[in-house]
C-alpha cells in the first residue's frame, strides 16, 4: 500500500495516520509493523511519531501470516466464561501464557491451540493467537481470550485507554504503613539490568497502582494489600512495590530470595477482571478465588498472628 501526504495531514503522526487508513489494523500492530521496518516514509524507516509533511511518500509492506507453528497440547485449563467472542481464563500459577525463549511448550497458548484451533483471534500472529495481555508465569487469576479480530480490537483499545477494571491481591514483605494510597512512577527497561524493568524517568510510560492494605501481618512482617491498576504496565505491580522496599514475597527478580515461606515465585493473584463486552457493550466482571497454595500461606500467617497476639 502507498500514500501520499495532502496538506489536510500535513503535522499528524505517522502512526496515527496510518490507523485512521486502515480501520482494520490495530494501533499496535501499526506501531509494530513501523518498529521491524515494514513503514518507509520517502523511502526511510521513520519513527511511529513521525510529523508528517506535504508529499511525503508513505509505503506499507504487511508481512504474510506465518504458518502456525504452536504445537497444540493437551493441557487442561480452568474457562470461567465463554461465548462466540471471549474466553475467560482462569490461569494458574507457574503456566506462562504465550510461547518464548525458553518456553516453547506447556503454555496457555499451546493448551488453546488444542482446544480452540482456528477459534482465536489472528492479530497477535501465530505465537500468539487470542493473547490481549498477559500476566507473568508465577501471578495466577483472570484472563481474557479474544476469539476473533473484532474482539482482539475491541478489547485491545479497553486496555488502551485503562477502561479495564483490574484488581490483584498481593503479598508484600514489610509492614506498609498507609492504609490507602497511589503510587504514580514511570517504567521502562532497566539501566542496570536490560531484562528487568525499573522506575525510571527516560524512556519510560506512566504507570499508576492503586494500593489498598488488606491485612497486616505483624508478627511476620508481612502486609496482605490489594492493587488496582489503572495502567499495565509489565511487572507494574512488583516494581512499584519494590520502589517503596515493599517487594512481593517471594519475587527473586525484584526483592532479595527468601527461603522462609517455602514457596515457588511471587505470591501475586489476579483477582477481579472487569470489560465491557465487545459484542454487547454490557460491562461483565469476572472473579477468581486466590489458589491453595495462596490461602495456606495466609492461614499460617494468621494462626502465627493469633498465637502472638
């Protein structure tokens, strides 16, 4: 596809631009598309920000779809929800969501595969068919599938604009002191540490949590609290925590490994997803119960509470 700036596009973003021709591509995969190079403006690879100017020359290659190569799985998953447009899941901790490096097999991706072959959304590629977002391996609770492009689309601009009501149950080491309170702090990729994400002011986007105290576990010194995330960013959560040295118990990557709790990963839990459907417009809201390895540790916490009370 090629096209030719006129003076009623003259100063719009590139990006944008190329959103408003094309109603069928997403923001993101037209951010994409201009990060791997498949945008040339006058023959030069431009930036998504790009300020366009009279004549420029825009040209669009839009890759082939690759051939699925997922391997399908057998592997059982918990659907709380599902219609001709969604599946609601209910992921469990330790599974990762999409393949990766390092993680090729055994993901929620694999598992739909075989259960919703050519039942999935193909805006994502073939590595990622239905994935809208994502939650890390060790965080359990709700997600939610796309089913087609439309969905995929729907759902993705709900995610854009923060109009998805997320809420996460989380513990934290230390005793936070504030019983309510907003951590509003940048994250991009680590200066340190090119793996990790970090609050830092270059090259980051506003990322705010709401925190909420649930319980405070004094004599473990631990805090149970509630997060409500108003942006998604990766690993939002565990990095705001570890900022105010409040890090997940548990989180090896963000706060210092402690062998005390005997337990595998961080103990974070998404508990409540709330959308509106991309069908009915209708807001649904959708709940899962924190898993048993979540709930033992916090019946041990609260009979160590009691006794020393």
């Amino acid at each position: 596809m090629n096209y030719i700036i006129d003076k009623e596009n003259i100063k719009k973003r590139l990006d944008i631009y190329l959103a408003e021709k094309n109603a069928d591509l997403t923001r993101s995969y037209i951010k994409k598309l201009i990060e791997e190079g498949n945008v040339l403006v006058n023959g030069k690879v431009q930036k998504s920000g790009y300020n366009l100017k009279e004549n420029d020359t825009i040209q669009i290659n839009i890759p082939k779809k690759e051939t699925l190569n997922v391997v399908p799985e057998d592997i059982k998953i918990k659907i709380i929800y599902e219609d001709d447009d969604i599946i609601v899941i209910d992921k469990a901790k330790g599974m990762v969501v999409h393949p990766a490096n390092g993680n090729y097999t055994g993901t929620l991706v694999n598992s739909l595969m075989y259960s919703h072959k050519d039942r999935l959304s193909t805006i994502n590629g073939t590595v990622r068919p239905g994935i809208v977002h994502r939650i890390d391996k060790d965080t359990s609770g709700v997600l939610v599938i796309a089913k087609n492009d439309n969905a995929h689309k729907k759902l993705s601009e709900q995610f854009k604009v923060h109009s998805i009501n997320r809420k996460y149950i989380a513990l934290v080491k230390g005793i936070v002191k504030e019983d309510e309170f907003t951590i509003d702090l940048p994250i991009g990729r680590s200066i340190k540490d090119r793996k990790k994400m970090a609050v830092v002011y270059k090259n980051s986007r506003q990322a705010i949590t709401h925190i909420k105290v649930l319980k405070r576990f004094y004599t473990s010194n631990v805090t149970l609290i509630e997060a409500t995330l108003e942006t998604g960013r990766t690993h939002q959560i565990r990095v705001h925590m570890a900022y105010i040295h409040h890090p997940l118990v548990g989180d090896e990557v963000y706060g210092k490994k402690d062998s005390k709790y005997k337990i595998e990963g961080h103990m974070l839990h998404a508990k409540l997803l709330g959308i509106i459907h991309p069908s009915t417009n209708e807001y649904m809201e959708f709940v899962s119960d924190i898993p048993d390895e979540f709930k033992e540790l916090l019946d041990k916490l609260e009979k160590k509470e009691k006794v020393n009370d």
